[in-house]
C-alpha cells in the first residue's frame, strides 16, 4: 500500500489536486451567483406578488365566480381580490392586475383601458357563450394595450392570471 501512497504523494497530484478543487469552487461559485441572479429574483418577485398583489375584478353577478376560481387555486388570498364595478374603476387606479368579465364591461371597456397604465396587466374574460364574442374594433383596442390578454376558458384564466403575476410582478412601485 504504501508504493501506492508514495505515488499520488507526488507533487504533481498535490498541484493537480489543488488546481482542480479550486476550479469546481469557482464554478459552484458562479452557479451560484447565476441562479440567484436570474432563477431566485423571479421566485422572490413571485412570491411577493402571490401573497401581496391586489387583483381587480371588474364583474357584477359573475364576481362570486372568478372569485372563487383564483381561491381554489389556493395560489391567491381572497383578501387581494377586489371588486370593481362602474361606479367605482377610480378604485383600481393603484392595482397592477386587471381582470374584466367581458360581458359585463363591454360598454364601458374603454374607461377601463384609459385607467390602466402601460405596465399593468389586462385580462379580459371573454367565454364564447352568448354575449361572449368580440368585436373586431374591440379586439383592436384590446391588442393596441400593451400587456394586454383574451381569454375564453376557466382553465386558461387561472393560467394567465400566475403568468401576469410573473411577467409584471417586477416592476418598482
């Protein structure tokens, strides 16, 4: 055993030993400092947003309903949900996230998308049942927004509503 010893002794295995551990540690170094650079910003931000953004919603009779789709998804509290209605979209001045049921603001989506600043995020609810189609100026208006979303199924929403909070949630207030 000790010819072996005596061998790997040699101090080229002691450099080649010392060069190689310092070169795994700058790596696991700079991995490091890359994830929490790009991957644990986005996390924290996430985070932050799911525990703490207010969300609009601007419906009446189908409130109860977006509602209770966001908190079962056990993702948003329900105290962040907030309703808005007409009379009162001066409330969502200060909310980064805009959910409008289309049936119920096409008349008044206009004000709506006047209230709305550049870097919050719209999501408008259109199901295809009924009143649920859009028109192609509407349709124009909407995309003419930046950050701007249609959606026509319950499963989607609840999608669109998490990647907003991802793709928005960055922004200094």
């Amino acid at each position: 055993m000790e010819p072996v010893t005596s061998f790997f002794s040699h101090p080229f295995f002691i450099y080649y030993t010392g060069i190689s551990t310092v070169y795994i540690i700058g790596t696991v170094c700079y991995a490091a400092f890359l994830g929490s650079k790009g991957v644990f910003h986005v996390l924290l931000q996430l985070g932050r947003g799911l525990s703490k953004r207010k969300i609009a919603v601007f419906a009446d009779e189908q409130y109860d309903d977006l509602k209770e789709i966001l908190v079962d998804s056990q993702l948003f509290q329900e105290k962040n949900i907030i309703q808005i209605r007409r009379s009162t979209i001066k409330k969502a001045k200060d909310i980064s996230l805009l959910l409008v049921h289309w049936q119920f603001s096409k008349d008044f989506l206009k004000e709506i998308l006047a209230e709305k600043k550049d870097e919050d995020a719209l999501i408008v609810y259109a199901p295809q049942d009924g009143d649920g189609r859009i028109d192609d100026v509407t349709l124009k208006m909407i995309n003419n927004n930046r950050n701007a979303i249609i959606v026509n199924f319950r499963g989607r929403l609840l999608n669109d509503v998490f990647n907003c909070m991802v793709t928005t949630g960055c922004l200094k207030k």
